[in-house]
C-alpha cells in the first residue's frame, strides 16, 4: 500500500501532547506518532506549543486555555481548520478531531475527509443547535469512539467505523502489589462522579485520593460540594503531570469511576487497567466496552452495588486487567484501524 500524506487537525485548547489534562490531545498525539512509525507523512495542524516529531503548522502560537481564551471562542479553532481544508490538494485524506466546526469544510474540497466525534451525541433538549448542524451535514464521514456514542447519537450520522482509543501501554507500568487506598481521576465536575465516589468512601471506610483539573467554572462548586468532605482519608491531590500518571494509577487498589453521564469512552479506565489497577464504575455509555464486568473490575448501577464491588475488589486478577487493554485499547490498534480506513475512504 502506498505512503499516505495525512493532515490531522486537533483542537487548540491544550498542547499536543498536552503537559496534564487533554484526553483528545493524547489521542491525537498517538496517532501523529504511530502513523509516522508506519511510514506516512503527517502534518499536524495545532497549537503552537505541541512538540511532535511531524510537521506543525500553527495558526495560534499557544494553547487556547494557556492564553486565557475563553471556552466559546471558536475563531481560532475554525480559523485552524480554514488552514487545513485551503491546503486540502496537498492531501490524501484530512482527518479532523474538532468538534463540530470541521462539517462545513469537506463538501468544498476532493480530498476524502474523516471526523472523529470524541464528544457525545446525545441530548435532552428539545432544540439542540449543534446536533441541528450535525444532521444538515449527516453524510459526512465520521468515527465514533464507541458502539455507545453511535448508538446514543440523536442523529443518524454516516458513521463509517467505531475506532476505540488507543494508549501508549509502555508509559504504564505494570504493578501486582498496590498501596491500600483507592483513586478517583477526571476533570472536576458533578456528572463525573465525584461527590459519588466520596459517597461510597464515607461509606466503606476506605482512603480515597481524588485527580484531576479544577477549571475556573468549577472553583465554586468544588469550594461548596468537595472541599468541605476532603480529611485524612479523602484527599484531593490536584492535577497530575504526564510523568506522575503512571505512579497514580499503579499504586491504587482501584479506579472508582462513578459517572452520571453517558461518556463516550472513558481514557482513564483504560490508563487504570493498563498499570494493572481494575475498574469500578457506573453501567454509563461506554464503561460495558471498556471495562470487563467481573474480570477487569465491576460494572455497578449504584452507590450500594459499588460498596459491595469495593469490599471483593481483590477477586480481580490485577494481570488480567493489563492484558485486556493490550489486547483492546494499544496505540498500535488504534493506528491499524485507522489506516485501514484510510484507505477504505481512497478506494470511495
């Protein structure tokens, strides 16, 4: 098969990779690095501040977050793909991991294009703009991260494969012989499950280290709900660094991951079980994809089945839960099934 000449366009909101929090940007960073193992030429359209061994191409020299931007701010992203599509000839295929701005560009160049949704499709609201403008450009080609997000989606997108996400497994080390403290780990916010994996700490008596970044939008709520039920037991330990992940997962006993949301697919579980630590999370979206029930760590519907899943925690062959995500979530994985699309989206 020849050599492809692949854009990819990832968000300008964090760095690629990005220095702590960014699910997406990692995702994006995987890729760029193992389609440059297998031999294709990639241009990277993204902050200026990514350090990747392709070409970058940037049209805004820091991440967005880094420079004080607001969250709806869209003009640099939507200029950053202006960027990409006006060089579309020099293309064979332009692969694009913006939410929802990249469906306008495609039906103005010949060059195949892909869009890989990270975000969910689903929506309670009677009038919803964004999945109004999904449904106007519905045949586009698009990924989905999981069955989950497809089959949640309210609008019946040309989804042309599920991909699911892949991790460097080498940057988690393997470890059989935990601490005795459990993790919680996401972006501070209510439908992430936080004060519900508090909940079952009072309950059961375990130590509980809380991760993850505390957004300006998030400072109140955390002040009123957390901070108040934090002690010797329960701590918040802020955001992790790229180097101090691995050491976070592989020391904890177990992730408990108690979400409120139909997440399209959860990263961490998969970084969690990579180090050997199993998963305990709620039956949402994509965690019966993820994680393995009663093999990788439990599935649970509530507080009190959770309990019960902390207490026999150890039934969990902590080997079990690293060769699970070799076998399902590798970067290499994810890599092969995007290139075979690739090349499927040519052959069109």
């Amino acid at each position: 098969m020849k050599k492809l000449k692949i854009a990819q366009v990832a968000p300008l909101w964090f760095s690629i990779p990005p220095k702590k929090y960014g699910g997406i940007e990692w995702i994006v960073f995987n890729l760029v690095e193992g389609l440059l193992k297998r031999g294709h030429d990639i241009t990277l359209f993204a902050s200026g501040d990514s350090k990747v061994p392709s070409k970058l191409v940037s049209v805004y020299p820091l991440s967005l977050l880094k420079d004080k931007i607001s969250w709806h701010d869209n003009t640099f992203n939507i200029l950053n793909l202006s960027k990409a599509f006006k060089r579309a000839s020099e293309f064979d295929v332009i692969h694009s991991h913006i939410d929802l701005w990249e469906v306008y560009f495609p039906c103005l160049v010949k060059t195949p294009c892909l869009h890989t949704i990270h975000n969910p499709l689903y929506s309670s609201a009677k009038k919803d703009s964004r999945l109004f403008i999904f449904e106007k450009f519905k045949n586009n080609n698009y990924a989905a991260i999981s069955k989950s997000q497809k089959n949640l989606s309210r609008v019946k997108l040309n989804f042309v494969d599920v991909i699911y996400n892949g991790i460097r497994i080498e940057e988690f080390k393997f470890n059989p012989k935990p601490k005795d403290h459990f993790i919680w780990s996401a972006r501070i916010d209510k439908y992430k499950g936080i004060e519900n994996a508090i909940e079952i700490a009072e309950k059961t008596g375990i130590k509980l280290h809380l991760a993850g970044r505390l957004d300006s939008t998030q400072e109140e709520y955390f002040k009123k709900n957390i901070k108040p039920r934090l002690n010797k037991k329960i701590r918040y330990i802020g955001e992790y660094a790229r180097g101090e992940k691995s050491k976070f997962f592989r020391e904890a006993k177990a992730l408990i991951y108690p979400i409120e949301w139909h997440e399209p697919f959860g990263l961490n579980m998969t970084e969690s079980m990579a180090s050997g630590t199993p998963v305990i999370a709620f039956n949402r979206g994509s965690v019966p994809e993820v994680v393995k029930d009663k093999k990788t760590g439990f599935i649970v519907n509530n507080i009190e089945e959770a309990i019960k899943a902390v207490k026999k925690i150890d039934e969990i062959k902590r080997i079990d839960c690293r060769k699970w995500v070799e076998k399902k979530f590798s970067q290499e994985i994810m890599v092969e099934r995007y290139e075979k699309l690739y090349y499927k989206l040519l052959k069109k």
